[in-house]
C-alpha cells in the first residue's frame, strides 16, 4: 500500500488537519517524520496491514 497524505484546506499554507492512509508502518513513520506528538494525534486505528490517522498540527 502506498501512504496517502490527504491535507485539509488551508489559507496560511501550512494545512492545520493532515489525515493519513497506509501500512501500519508507513503512518507510524510518517507521524514520526512530521514531530507530531501523541497529544496531536485525534485519530488512530489499525486492522492487521493498514491503519488510518488524523493529526493536527496546530498547538
């Protein structure tokens, strides 16, 4: 699977919501890329290959 990075709409430039499609690896790896903190992650599941996540980068 590829790592879908679909960003919310921003008018700053810097979209605020970032919500992640992929492999459990590749959402960890890409939350880890980005410095998002747990606190920041609002939304994570997983199933046995493929998980979803929905961080804000916002403080």
């Amino acid at each position: 699977m590829v790592l879908v990075v679909t960003a919310s709409a921003s008018t700053a430039g810097n979209p605020p919501w970032i919500y992640l499609t992929g492999t459990i690896q590749e959402v960890i790896d890409e939350l880890q890329n980005q410095n998002v903190s747990a606190g920041k992650v609002v939304y994570y599941v997983d199933d046995t290959t493929d998980a979803k996540a929905l961080f804000c980068r916002m403080g």
